[in-house]
C-alpha cells in the first residue's frame, strides 16, 4: 500500500513538474521585463508613496500612475508587456 503510494505521487510529480516549471518561468520573465524598465530608486520611491498614501484611493492612483509609466516606456523600447502584468 505505502509503496504504490509512493509510486503513484512520484508519477503526478513527475507529470506535473514541466507545467510548473513553464508557469514558474512566465511569471518571472514578466517581472524582469518590468524591472527593466524602471530604475530601483524609481521603485523604492513608488514603494515609498504607496506606504505614504492616506487612502485606498490614493494607493490606486498612485499604481495606476505607475502601470502607466511602465507601459509607456515599455512601447519605447518595442516591448509587449502581459495584459495583467504585476507591478512590485
């Protein structure tokens, strides 16, 4: 019993393995295409006045400022970003 256990969760992992892999690596190259397009000062200082922001309101803004930012710059330089892309 423990051994078809066993047997079976190395298999699932096994099939599963190469679809994570592939999600795991979009995720992160839609996060370095970001990170290309805005110095670290520029983030540290949207860091800084989403912790500043009095309001939900203002926070929303403020990233929407920022998206808009990212977006622009990213079709200067001809590259197509993710519809959802994330913003950290």
């Amino acid at each position: 019993m423990k051994k078809q256990l066993i047997t079976t969760t190395l298999a699932a992992i096994l099939v599963l393995s190469p679809a994570l892999a592939v999600h795991a690596g979009e995720a992160s190259s839609d996060r370095v295409q970001v990170r290309k397009l805005v110095s670290v000062q520029e983030r540290a200082a949207h860091r800084t006045e989403l912790k500043n922001a009095a309001t939900a309101e203002e926070r929303e803004t403020i990233r929407t400022e920022f998206r808009a930012l990212i977006k622009q710059r990213a079709d200067e330089k001809g590259i197509t970003l993710p519809e959802n892309f994330k913003v950290e």
